[in-house]
C-alpha cells in the first residue's frame, strides 16, 4: 500500500469515517514488514486488533444465574412478607387507637373548670405555650428567608458572570 494511502485511511480511521474494508487494508498495512517509521507507533494498535478478533469468549454459568429461578420465587415471598407485616403494623395502630379512645369517653373531665379564675390562668398558660413554639416557628422562617435571599444573590452573580440574564 502507498503511504500516502495508509496516512489518508489513517486519519479517517481516527475520525471514524472508515468502512470495514479500509480498516482491513489498515490491519494488513500494520502486519506487513513495510510499515513508515513515523506510523510505527500504530502498529501494535491493528495488532492487537487482529488478535483479538480471533479470540473467543466462553461463558461460564455462574452459580446466580443457577438460581436465577429461585430468586423469583424470594422477591415473591418477600412482596407478601412485606404486605402481611403492613397489615400487622395497621391492626396495631388500630388496636392502640380504639383501646386509647375508650379511656378519654370514660373519663368525663375533658378540661372544664368551674372556677373562671383557675380557667383564665389554663387559658394564659396554653396560649403562652402556642406563642412561644409559633415564635420558634417564625424565627425558622427567618432563617429560611436569609437563605434564600442569599441564595437569589449568588445564582444572579453566576447567571451574569456566565452571560445568562
């Protein structure tokens, strides 16, 4: 083969625009004795190409694939498993639900007082209690709004510095 040939079939080998039949030319270009010194360095390249197309992959069958069927059969017991333990944890729930029920309808006293006193003293306390956990709430939404306020500053920064808007 021509040099300039080979260098031609070269570099549409390396820009993938080859067909089966220049890539067979290129493989016994780089077996023959006659290859350039410059494209030496190619040539184990096409060698190891021709080797490899005459090697033969044995497959083995493993132990999983032996049993690939029984695996079937665990994901299935495990899908039923898994929805009896659900039904267990629901009549749970169920159970607990109707048994702590029965003590609050038993017991008559539901909170009331008969002295408005000791009634204006329960009611400042829960409101004092619900103000003091809604203004731990508002302040974690003071920290949410900082953060994003932060957050709006540095995506607009990367947005202009990468020329978006």
């Amino acid at each position: 083969m021509e040099l300039y040939k080979a260098e031609t079939l070269l570099k549409k080998y390396f820009e993938g625009e080859t067909t089966i039949n220049d890539e067979q030319e290129l493989q016994d270009y780089f077996a023959s004795p006659e290859v350039a010194p410059h494209l030496q360095q190619y040539a184990s390249l096409f060698k190891h190409f021709a080797v490899a197309k005459g090697q033969q992959y044995k497959q083995e069958i493993s132990a999983f694939e032996i049993h690939k069927g029984e695996n079937k059969y665990k994901k299935r017991n495990l899908a039923w498993v898994s929805i009896a333990a659900s039904v267990v944890v629901l009549m749970g729930i169920g159970t607990y639900m109707f048994y702590d029920s029965e003590t609050v309808t038993k017991s008559k006293d539901l909170g009331t007082y008969d002295d408005p006193e000791l009634a204006f003293k329960a009611t400042q306390k829960a409101l004092y209690l619900l103000s003091n956990n809604v203004n731990v709430g508002i302040e974690s939404v003071k920290y949410i709004e900082e953060y994003q306020i932060a957050k709006n500053k540095v995506f607009r920064k990367q947005k202009n510095k990468s020329g978006g808007i």
